[in-house]
C-alpha cells in the first residue's frame, strides 16, 4: 500500500490536490460529551457560571472547523461553505453533530471532525468548575460525499 501523505523517504508531505477536480463535498461527524446529572442540569437551564454553553460551543465549533488547516499540519486549507453545529441533550450529556460543508479538490472530513472536537472541549471548559468527571466520548466521521458540481 502506498501512503499519500509520505514521500519516497518516508518523510510527511502534503498531498498534490492540483489534478483532482472540484466537487461539492460534504461531511458530518459525531461525538459526546458525558456530564453529571447536576451540570446537565444546569446547562438545560442556561444557569452555568460561564454563560450559555451551547451557543459558545457551537460559535467556538464552527470558528474552529474553519481554522482545520491550521491546526492540522497536513490538511489542505479549504472554503467552507456551511458548518451547521447541532446539539441533543441526552440522559448522560450532550451529543454534537457537525456538517460541513464545501466546493473543492479534497475532502471537508477533518473540519466536521474538528467541528465535533472543538464544541466538546469547549463544553469542557465552561463546565470543569462545575464536573471533574467529564468524558469526552468517540468522535466518529458519520457520513461523506462528493459529487459534480452542476452549473
């Protein structure tokens, strides 16, 4: 098997997307943040020290899903078209979803994945006075697709 992100020595590289044709890619991920019964409390009521935890995670989410490449040595900096964070509230803590959204020669996987990661962790930080047992849960790609673009 040949890995695209070495080169012939071994050493990482960034991969040549130049030949690859634009498509409309499209992906969403997955994760969970398990929280005591007292911060998901809380949180429910938007009486957390810190503010509305929510509406900070999904602006810090999207902030970061755009700034992948950044953070990521290897990923191609892309236009992200669409980052839509969602929530549910669950028995245990807080289930995010990221879809992301964009026109180009690779893949917008690792700013859904990044999406997911930076809500948990902001989550995280606004609830750490308040829960010491926290568990950022799997953070999993759902879904991923290309196709032409039309126009």
């Amino acid at each position: 098997m040949t890995l695209s992100h070495v080169d012939e020595s071994g050493q990482a590289r960034m991969v040549d997307i130049s030949s690859k044709a634009p498509m409309h890619r499209e992906a969403v991920a997955a994760g969970k943040i398990i929280l005591s019964p007292a911060t998901l409390d809380l949180l429910k009521q938007k009486r957390m020290q810190k503010g509305d935890v929510l509406a900070v995670a999904r602006v810090a989410a999207i902030q970061g899903g755009k700034r992948t490449a950044e953070l990521i040595p290897l990923c191609h900096p892309l236009s992200i078209h669409q980052l839509d964070v969602k929530f549910r509230l669950v028995a245990d803590g807080v289930e995010i979803t990221a879809k992301a959204v964009s026109e180009g020669r690779t893949g917008v996987e690792m700013e859904a994945l990044t999406a997911v990661s930076v809500a948990a962790l902001t989550i995280y930080d606004m609830c750490k006075a308040m829960d010491k047992g926290m568990i950022i849960g799997a953070i999993a790609l759902l879904e991923k697709h290309k196709h032409a673009i039309h126009g």
